[in-house]
C-alpha cells in the first residue's frame, strides 16, 4: 500500500515567501511589484494575503522575476494545497485503495506484452 508522507506543520503559502523574501527586503509596494509582474494589484494582493494560489502563468512571472524556477513556486503552491486539502475533507479516506496485485501483477516470465 502507497503512504502518503505526512506533514504536520502547515506549508508556507507562496504569498508569505512573495511578501517576506521579496516585498519586503526590496522595499517594494505590492502595486509596484504587480507592475513589474503584468498583473493587477488586486490579484498579487490575494496571493499575499493567501486568499489566491499560484497559476503556472503566475510561477513563470515570479522565477522570471525574482531569478527562480516556475518549479518552485508551483511547489510551494501544491505542497499547500494538499496539506490544506488533507486538513479540510476526509472524503478521500473514504477512497478504498485497490490491491497492490491489481495494482502491479507478477511480470510475465517471457519479459514482454502477451498477445495474439
């Protein structure tokens, strides 16, 4: 059976590094970092604020931005995301996992694909 590492402490938003690690020490006001970024400041200011994500288009902006990767800030982003979504539902405890012999079936002793 597949284990999900567990995280206990909650991950750091996106926003906070943004405001944190750049605002801040750039002395950058968030209507001049949306600038910079092509976005409005409303939209940089929810992700800040942690009421907005991470787009793949905003973690292209950002790495261009700050000198990162989009990997990184997508990251970020998912790791929250998960946490948040493994704190806020049990639903998918629910889900009953299939058996690892479904899953991955004993390899055929001829080493290819079985066919006709």
């Amino acid at each position: 059976m597949s284990t999900m590492k567990r995280m206990t402490r909650r991950p750091t938003h996106p926003g906070i590094i943004i405001r944190e690690d750049y605002l801040m020490p750039l002395s950058v006001t968030i209507k001049d970092m949306a600038v910079t970024l092509g976005v409005s400041r409303k939209t940089l200011s929810k992700i800040i604020n942690e009421r907005g994500a991470i787009t793949p288009d905003m973690a292209l902006r950002l790495s261009r931005a700050f000198d990162t990767t989009p990997d990184f800030w997508l990251n970020l982003q998912k790791n929250f995301d998960l946490w948040q979504a493994e704190k806020e539902s049990t639903e998918w405890k629910k889900v009953k996992p299939f058996s690892h012999k479904m899953l991955h079936p004993p390899a055929s002793p001829l080493g290819g694909e079985q066919g006709p």
